[in-house]
C-alpha cells in the first residue's frame, strides 16, 4: 500500500464514517479497486483501526457532551433547556451499547468473512437506504435529548446492531431508529454519535491490539497511522457538516446516494469490473 493510497483510504473512512453512507462499503470498493484485495485478510483489522481518527475526531468534537454524560447533575427543570446534555443520557448509552456487544461477538466470524463480500454491502446500502427513507417520512421529529429515556437507548442501541451488517452505517442504523422514536434529525445525529463511541472505540482498540504484529510484520504500519490521521481531520469536518445539515435538511440527499452507489456497485459486479 502506498502511502497516497493510505491518504486516499483515510479520507474515505472519515468522510463516510459519521454520514449515514456506510464507510465500510467505500472503504471495500477502494480497496478492490486498488488491488489491495482485502490486504490478505487484514482489511477488516485495517478499517477497524484507522476508525480510531474518527473516533478521536469525535472524541474531540463531543468532549463537552462526554464530560457532561459523566459528570454533570441532572437539572431540575429539564424542558427549560430541552437540548441540554447531562447524566441522564449516561444509562439510555450504557443500555444502547449493549446489543452491538452481544450481537458483535456472536457474529465476529461471519462479520469479518462472508458479511465482508460486496453484493452483501451493496443490498444493506440498499435496503437499509430504503428504510430511512421510509421512517424520515413517518417520524415526528419533535423530541429532544432531555427527552430520551432507557427503552429509546435499548431501541437505538438495537438499530446500532444491524450496523454490524456490512454496508448498513452505523450512523445510519442509529439515525434512522432515533428517528422513528421520534427525535428531530439534529437530536438524532448528536446522540447517535454519544452513544457509537463506546463500541467503535472499544472496536478500533481491540482490533489493534490483536493485529499489531501482523500490521508491522505486514509493512502497513505507516499506511495505517497515515489513513488514521486523515481520518481524523476529514472526519471531524464531516461530523460538523451532518449536524448543520441536518438542522435545515433532511435526510432524503443520502437515502438517494446510498441506492445509487449501492446500485453501482451491483453493476459492477455484474459487468466483472468488481470481483464480488
């Protein structure tokens, strides 16, 4: 891998990773199309690392939400600041968490083999398009974070697990069952970000703790440190850019990406341009 491939990668993965666009899916193409061939069976240890900048970036970003999850007492009026963030989100994320755990480790195998081949990432880019679509039409959209209660983190949380479904998005998973709870598009964006860090962070760590030696036996240890600080830099713009976005638009701009690109992949395949 070059280093203008790590570049290129790292971008993907921040660009993508925090939009509702599956950052696995871009990261998959990318290296088919380069060559790389899931890095001879480091591509998904890869992708999960270089989540690491991404994490950071929000990790960053969210420092004054994280420390007020952690720390700050709950208010006694809570609708007179109704977006106000506090301990009372700190179970709604524990319970959140919970199912892409539980999911994550019964399905590691199937996630870092057969889930991994394109025509999966293409049907879940999708599918799962199809189904924001269908909630950003129904929902509400009226709730706030003050509002957010323990069932509305376990059905978040649930919405989170099918993101272990490559080409899903974790933020668009999250987003859309935030949604059908009844959260304004903002509201879901910012929480759905508050309640993937725990699993994505653990995720990244994990995976570089058990493949270090194979990424330095590899020789991808500067490729890796390379796509991870551009993730980090791309993607904190693009956490930004999706919260401002989305307290004027809708969702509907990334529903019609995802089918296209979903699409596109499809007929990649089938013309032989892309090995399944």
């Amino acid at each position: 891998m070059t280093d203008y491939q790590a570049l290129a990668l790292g971008f993907l993965q921040g660009f993508s990773e925090w939009l509702p666009i599956s950052s696995t899916a871009h990261l998959a193409v990318a290296l088919k199309l380069f060559g790389l061939s899931d890095m001879n069976g480091l591509g998904a240890a890869f992708t999960a690392v270089i989540q690491l900048g991404t994490v950071l970036a929000a990790l960053v970003y969210f420092r004054r939400d994280i420390w007020a999850v952690l720390a700050k007492p709950p208010g006694r009026n809570p609708t007179s600041n109704p977006g106000e963030v506090d301990r009372r989100l700190l179970v709604p994320i524990a319970i959140g968490t919970i199912p892409v755990v539980v999911f994550g480790l019964l399905l590691r195998h199937a996630i870092e083999g057969p889930f991994r081949r394109l025509p999966v990432i293409a049907s879940s880019m999708i599918t799962f398009g199809l189904i924001l679509a269908w909630v950003e039409a129904r929902s509400r959209k009226e709730r706030r974070l003050s509002s957010i209660t323990t069932w509305d983190g376990l059905a978040i949380g649930i919405g989170q697990a099918f993101a272990l479904i490559p080409g899903a998005s974790r933020s668009g998973t999250t987003i859309t069952a935030a949604l059908a709870v009844g959260l304004e598009r903002a509201t879901a964006a910012r929480f759905s970000f508050l309640l993937s860090l725990p699993a994505v962070t653990f995720a990244g760590l994990f995976e570089l703790a058990k493949h270090r030696h194979d990424i330095v036996s590899a020789h991808i240890a500067r490729p890796v440190v390379l796509a991870t600080i551009m993730s980090f830099i791309v993607g904190y713009a693009s956490i930004d850019f999706l919260l401002k976005f989305l307290r004027r638009n809708s969702t509907y701009v990334f529903v019609v990406y995802r089918v296209v690109v979903g699409a596109l992949i499809v007929a990649f395949i089938a013309m032989g341009s892309l090995s399944p």
